[in-house]
C-alpha cells in the first residue's frame, strides 16, 4: 500500500507540474508509468483511436473505447451540426471555380489555345492544301497589293490577295497593323461573298484569319467590317477547304472574348456548324470544328447564352467517343467550359450522358485529353446534389461521377508525374469530400484517403493546399466513425505540417480542420486523447507559434484552439484521465510535490521504495 501511494504520488506531482509547463512531458511521464503495466496492451479491431506519430501510448493502444451504437453515432453527428462551419454551407464548402482560378485555372495558352494562326505552305506548311494553282505568286509590297485588290482584273485579285495571305502567315512579326491600315480588311471581306470564285473567297478568308488571330483590336478591325455573318454563309460553301478556312476565322473571333464570341453565336453560327459534322467529315475540319465549338462554349465573364449553346451537348457526347486525340481534347474542354457554371448547366451535361466517358477518360494517358477530362469531372462535382433533373429519374451530379467509378481513377492520379493532374485531382477530392456522408464513405472505400495523405506528406505545394482542403471539408461533414478512420491513417502530421506554411488561406483551412477534429472527438469524449496525439506530432507548438502571427485571423483560430483543449484546465481534466483510469483510491493532494525554481521538490513526500515500483 506504501509502494502504490508513493506512486500515485510521485504521478500526481509530476502530472500536475507538467501541465503547467507543457503537455508533452506529462504525456511522456504519463507513458513511462504505463510501460510497466504490459498487461493492459491488447490490439482490438473495436478501439476506435489508434496513435500516432512518436512513440506508444500504451494506455491508448489497451483499453478498448466503448463501442457507440448507430444511434449514438447519429447523436453526435447531429449534434456537430451546431458548430461545425459556423456560417458555411455545402455550396461554400464546395469552392467554385472561380475563387481557385488564379490559383488552379490560370488560362494558359499551352492547356488550349484560344486563337491560332494560319502559317503559310511556303513557310511552315499548312494544315489546308490549297488547290489554286497560284503558288508561285511573286512578293509585293502592301501599296502593290492593294493596288491589285483594287483591280476590276479577278486574276490580279486573287494575286494581290495570296501575297496578302502570305505576308501575313509569315512565322515571325507579320505586319498585322499595317495591312490594317493600308485598308486591305474591308477588301477581303467584300471577296467572301464572290461565290463564283472560291479560290479568291478562300484566300480572303485565310487573311482575314491571320489577322483576327492578333490582339482584340485586330480582331474587331475583322469584325467591324461585317466579316462574320459572310463567314457563317462560307460555311455552306461546297468547296470544303473554303468552308474549313471559314470555321477556323470564326473559331479565332470566338476565341477573342464574351463580346465577339455572343456575336458569332447570336448570328447562328452554331447551328451551321453542327451540320458540318458528318460521318465522311475530314480529319482537318473535324479538328477545327470542334476547336471553335470549344470557343464558343469558353469564357465566363460573362459565360455564353446557355440556350445558345445546349444543342451542341449531344454532340459532344458523340464527340467523346472519336480516336483523334485532338478532337478528344477539344471536345472535353468544351464540357469543361460548359460545366464551369451553375447547377442547372452541370446538370445538363450530366442528362446528356457524357459522365461515364468522361471518367473513362480520365484513365488516359495522354495528358492533353486527360488534362480537360479531369477539368469537367472536378466541375461538375461542384453541383448541388439536392439538383434535380427534368427526367423522372433524379440523378445527382456528384453521385454521378462517384457511381460511374471516378474515385478509383482519382486515387491513381494523386500519384501521377506531374503536378498539375496531381493538384487538379486533389482539387476534384476536396469537392466530393464536402458532401453528404455517403459520398465521403465513397471515399472511405475506395481507397482514397491514404493517396490524399501521401500528397499531404510528400506532394508540391499546390497539390498540398488542395489536399488540406480535402480533408478539412472530411472533417467538416464526415460521421464520427469516418473522423477515426481518417485519424488512424495518421493523418495528423502531414496535415498540421502545413499549419508551418507562408500562405494564410492554407493556414486557415487547416486550422479550421484542427478545429473540426478536436470538437468531434470532444463529443466523444476523446478530446484529451486526440489533443495528446496532434501534441505528439509536433502540432502544439505549430499552433503556439501562430499565437504570434500578424494575421488577426489565423492568430484568433489558434488562440480559440489552445483555449478550448490545451490549456490547464484541459491539463486538469487529462490528470484525472490518467488517475481515475489507473489508480483506484483518491490521492491526497496535499502529498503533491512543490515547485522550486522551476523543480519538482520531493523532500516532503514518500520516498520511493527499494527495487523499484511494482505494478
């Protein structure tokens, strides 16, 4: 009895000086005590916390949790409810695109390029074979072209307008703005319409091409003279390498911006287009069809007139299924900018039935395909899933693209080479973990949540962020029994890891996690034991740094954490953990040791005993 009560002593002193000086120590103090008592180690499938990070806790690795029924379960999730996401909803959990655009949608011209220039047969070689007989054509200053555009002569037209064609498909520094200014646009435009000359209409056309393909400037020089509706009607044209050259200089007007793109679409250009595709429709006019479909459908502010643009979905459907990968990639960035939108136009995507190979895209290698199939899958998981369809069977956005299996191609693209698809991917994860409790158990047993802690642990920073986001919406929505699974995946040190990171919006998401997770495991009565576990890990000290950040925000998260589980009477309620779980009589607290400069006096309690403790 000695031996036990100078134990409990020597525990009670050490505990209750510890937690006034930091948690860590009294977590080692407390596991020495433990590591005499083999005993009380024993592995259960039923426990629900596993540690994790430095060291065994053997006292946490024994004792079995009780078990919580379902009704429990529902209990505790209902009552997170209260103060999980104060002020936040699943639509703001569900970023849009639009507030990661910088970040995660930066248009570059190497995902797709908005305009393209027509490089001359004499230079680079050109996709259109021109049939004209007139490929010697002699070079001529702009003032002698402009002299032979003037000509009532349709010889010295076609002439003056191939050296026009030619100078401005030179692979360097074509004089755009001097063609301009010379007055040779009004000239070609007036050449679309001589319908009994398709080689001078083609020649037109492809000047005019080169030259919207510039600056918004350039373009509109094209489109003030009236270029566009003579376009469309060239669509019609029998000769297909002149309705070829037509769709490629409506695709660069389109590519210019909301304004010229809502002009070609307002103008029936659409409708004309789909007729252009067919069954015997050549490989290069295939490929530049679809490429202006795809401007026709891209840019948001504001997005294109949806009804203008709803006929094409059907065709992009189609679409998905050609083998050239050009008219793949184009067509799914098509959908990618359609998606990018609100619920009702990811659900008219979803009706028209291009998620299941949109996701069977995703398994490609090809990046240029993959890169946009990945685009749309990850907007379209942005939808509301209450978002019903006009069809009797109801069929929400993001079930969808769980059902039509995309999580197991996820898991596979958070480990890809590079870092984009990784991000890109992480990103698509985070929105499919801010759902309903379902889904994220869709994650849970697909696999993915230990490829999302390998990007935490070991991903580009980018990818990281995405990942934190991932898994604070996890902790935002999930049940308490997918919040173990998550924590026995040693989730926490990679993810507090980030909370050392120099961008304030990541800190904060992970702070807001850190949060999440203290206060689920609070209502189970395991705050103590999860506190211990982010202590272990090093995230304790993460947060008392950010006591010190000029971010008033981050500060007050920080703040309100340490305040809630970490401070001493936290301490307090983890030392009668330790005292009523392991030592059955009440101590005496007047045999606690005292404190003098900074040390433990044990003079006035018992000794302890010869040989040791005995447990």
């Amino acid at each position: 009895m000695d031996q036990e009560h100078g134990v409990r002593t020597y525990v009670y002193g050490v505990c209750v000086w510890a937690f006034s000086k930091r948690l860590g120590l009294a977590r080692t103090i407390h596991e020495y005590v433990m590591l005499g008592n083999a005993q009380c180690q024993e592995a259960s499938e039923k426990m629900y916390f596993l540690p994790a990070g430095v060291g065994i806790d053997p006292c946490f690795t024994g004792r079995k949790m009780p078990l919580i029924t379902q009704d429990e379960n529902n209990a505790v999730a209902s009552r997170l409810q209260s103060f999980k996401n104060k002020g936040k909803n699943v639509d703001e959990m569900r970023r849009r695109r639009n507030e990661v655009n910088i970040e995660l949608r930066k248009a570059r011209k190497d995902d797709q390029l908005l305009k393209r220039r027509n490089i001359s047969v004499d230079d680079m070689g050109s996709p259109l074979q021109e049939n004209n007989g007139q490929t010697n054509t002699p070079i001529m200053s702009i003032q002698q072209i402009m002299e032979g555009m003037d000509s009532s002569d349709e010889t010295k037209q076609l002439t003056a307008t191939q050296a026009a064609r030619k100078t401005l498909s030179r692979e360097r520094n074509p004089p755009i703005d001097a063609m301009i200014e010379s007055g040779i646009v009004p000239k070609c435009v007036d050449f679309l319409t001589h319908y009994q000359n398709p080689s001078l209409q083609f020649e037109a056309s492809w000047a005019l091409t080169n030259i919207a393909s510039g600056t918004t400037e350039q373009t509109n020089a094209v489109v003030q003279q009236g270029a566009v509706p003579k376009f469309i009607n060239l669509l019609g044209s029998p000769y297909m390498h002149v309705a070829e050259q037509a769709v490629w200089a409506l695709g660069n007007i389109a590519g210019d911006g909301p304004v010229a793109r809502d002009l070609v679409l307002g103008l029936g250009a659409l409708p004309a287009l789909i007729e252009l595709i067919k069954p015997d429709t050549n490989e290069s006019l295939m490929r530049n069809i679809v490429w202006t479909l795809s401007n026709l459908c891209r840019n948001k502010n504001p997005p294109p007139p949806f009804e203008c643009i709803k006929p094409c979905l059907p065709v992009l459907n189609k679409l998905l299924y050609s083998q050239d990968k050009d008219v793949l990639a184009d067509a799914c960035w098509a959908l990618s900018y359609v998606t990018d939108g609100s619920n009702d136009k990811i659900q008219a995507v979803v009706d028209n039935g291009v998620v299941p190979r949109l996701v069977e895209l995703l398994g490609m290698e090809e990046v240029g395909v993959l890169t946009p199939a990945l685009r749309a899958v990850g907007n379209i998981v942005t939808g509301n899933d209450l978002q019903a369809s006009n069809t009797t069977v109801v069929v929400f956005q993001t079930d969808s693209i769980i059902h039509a299996g995309a999580l197991s191609k996820l898991s596979y693209l958070l480990k890809h080479s590079r870092s984009n698809i990784m991000k890109e991917a992480a990103w698509t994860v985070s929105n499919i973990t801010a759902g309903n409790v379902d889904q994220i158990q869709h994650v849970v047993n697909s696999g993915l949540l230990q490829p999302l802690i390998d990007v935490l642990s070991s991903g580009d920073f980018k990818s990281q962020k995405e990942a934190a986001w991932a898994v604070t919406n996890y902790t935002s929505g999930s049940s308490p029994h997918q919040l173990v699974v998550l924590l026995q995946l040693d989730i926490l040190k990679p993810f507090c890891n980030l909370l050392d990171s120099k961008d304030g919006k990541t800190v904060q998401v992970v702070l807001d996690g850190v949060s999440n997770i203290l206060q689920t495991a609070d209502k189970m009565n395991e705050a103590v034991r999860v506190a211990i576990m982010i202590e272990e890990c090093g995230g304790l000290d993460k947060l008392e740094a950010l006591q010190n950040h000029e971010n008033e925000a981050i500060y007050q998260k920080a703040l309100n954490i340490i305040d809630s589980f970490f401070s001493e009477s936290v301490s307090t309620i983890f030392l009668d953990y330790v005292l009523n779980t392991y030592f059955s009589e009440p101590l005496d607290p007047n045999t606690a040791p005292s404190e003098v400069n900074g040390q433990l006096d044990f003079s006035s309690t018992n000794s302890v005993p010869d040989g040791g403790f005995s447990f």
